[in-house]
C-alpha cells in the first residue's frame, strides 16, 4: 500500500524534475542539493512506493511503469497544488475567488446594482454572487459564514450584535410619491402634515410599527390606512390611479415609474440608516466593495431641481 504521507509536495517536485530532465545531477542543481541528497530521497520515495521507480542507466536515469504511474499522478497533484496557490493568492490580494454579497430589496433597485458593476469593472477575476433578504436574515447568513458582506437596515431589526461588524452608508431620507395630477405635485417639497387626509397606501399588516407611523406621528396625525399592498409595483399602481399616496425610501427612487410624481418632505422626517455588514475577518475584495458603496449617490433625475 503507498505510504501517502510520504509524498510532501518538495519531494513530489523533486520527482518530476528527476523524471523531467531523467538525471540526479541536473535535479541537484535546479534544487541546490547534492547528487547524493537527490539519491537518498528518490531512494525514499520508492522504499514508500513500495518498489523502484526508475532505472539506473549509464547516463542518467527513465522511469518504470510504476514510476511512470506515479508520475502522472504527481503532475497532476503539482498541477492543482499551483492552482491553489493562485487561487489562493488572488482571494488575498482581492481580485480573485468568490465575493458572496446580500441585500434587502429596496438596495437593489440602485445602490447594489450600480456598485457591483463599477466593482465588476475593476475587478473582473472577482465572482460575484448575490442573495436578496431581509436585513435580518441576511445578518444570520453572514454570521453562519455564508456571505462575505451584507447591505443591510437599522430599521426594524436595529444593528446587529456580536459575529459582524457594520460600516456606516447612508441615511436612507422618506420621499412621497404623488399621483401626476395630485394638487401638491408642482409643489418643491411637501409638508407631511399637508397629507393628512390622503389615504396611505402601506406593506406592513395593521398595528405593527413603521417608518410612516412614526413620521405621522411626528407631524401630529394619525395617517387614513388604504389598501395594504407588498409589492413596489403594486404601491405605484395604487398611486397611478388615484387610490392613495405612499411613502418611498430614497434608494428606490429610480424605481419610481415616470407618471408619478416623487417629492422630498419639509422639514425633519424618520430615515432609516443603511449599513454594511462584515464578518470579523473579512476579504479584501469585501472591503473594497464597502469602500465603493459608500461612494454611491442618490439618483437625482426623479427629484425636482
């Protein structure tokens, strides 16, 4: 039986060049051994192969069969031992390997999209590979070692605890969408308070806290529940035909289809805060997708001038 533990990767290498160039002596050189060593460790290899792996001829020296088998395995494993080392040296030096990147929906429709293609750009030997969760799901992923960075919200779920660490993004500000022909639509921004008749068109099952609550409340109303509908495109449908009005974080603003009308609200309203996530140790290439993230602006072409 081959004694495995035998065949370190120095001694598989030495193998090959003595197999290579069929001499000890042109083996000792490349290595910078003596003739005798590179004799004393192919002797070695064959007590643990088991029997000789090359014949001795008066100039030089040819593998036998057994040689011959063991060395085609010996490429190969030299082969894959390179390959690794590559890999390995690519996912360190961030532009190789696999980059396992999460987000909530809402930071998908622009700043996760728009920053992995400039990152793609730059680093196209990176693969990248993208889940869509909720922030807190995502926050279990990362922590199980299935993803390499999370974008993530404070809101509902606050930030995460021990088993990550959070990068600071951007205050992700409350917009209202309006229908074209509502009688605030040509106005720069609007007060909220000016909304309080309007029916709101809202995701969240009734009684549980959310951001529009908590701007209402804050404008001193209690806001008139409209259909309650999950999806974006279902929100702006609702509002395209008049049924109500709705609030709509400012990283879906390209979202927003051309017949509505987006307005920033006066004065101070509930953001929710976007974060970053990482594991403890994280990949360069993770860091310096952080990096680009935070370099990200708000579309602009929606919101009046």
């Amino acid at each position: 039986m081959l004694e495995t533990n035998a065949f370190d990767a120095g001694s598989l290498r030495l193998f090959d060049e003595v197999a290579t160039s069929g001499s000890f002596t042109a083996a000792a050189e490349l290595f910078g051994l003596t003739q005798s060593a590179v004799s004393r460790r192919v002797a070695a290899l064959e007590r643990a192969a088991g029997g000789p792996l090359f014949e001795r001829l008066a100039r030089g020296v040819r593998l036998t069969p057994a040689g011959a088998a063991l060395h085609r395995h010996a490429v190969a494993v030299l082969d894959r031992l390179e390959r690794a080392s590559e890999e390995l040296a690519a996912i360190h030096g961030g532009h190789g390997g696999v980059l396992r990147v999460g987000a909530f929906a809402t930071a998908n429709i622009d700043l996760v999209p728009g920053t992995l293609r400039r990152f793609a750009e730059r680093r196209p030997g990176v693969e990248l590979r993208l889940t869509e969760a909720l922030s807190g799901r995502l926050l279990e992923r990362l922590r199980a070692g299935a993803l390499d960075v999370a974008v993530i919200s404070d809101y509902p779920s606050g930030l995460p605890g021990e088993g990550a660490r959070t990068v600071p993004l951007l205050a992700d500000r409350l917009l209202v969408a309006l229908p074209a022909g509502h009688r605030l639509a040509a106005e720069p921004d609007v007060d909220l308070r000016d909304l309080a008749g309007e029916s709101w068109i809202e995701a969240a099952p009734r009684g549980q806290p959310t951001l529009l609550l908590t701007a209402c409340a804050a404008a001193g109303f209690r806001p008139r529940g409209g259909p309650r509908v999950a999806e974006w495109s279902g929100k702006f449908g609702f509002v395209a035909a008049g049924l109500g009005v709705t609030l709509v974080p400012e990283l879906a603003a390209r979202a927003v289809p051309a017949d509505l009308v987006l307005k920033p609200l006066r004065g101070t309203t509930p953001a929710r805060k976007v974060y970053a996530a990482l594991p403890e140790t994280p990949l360069p290439a993770a860091l310096e997708l952080v990096e680009m993230l935070g370099q990200w602006e708000v579309c602009t072409t929606v919101l009046p001038t």
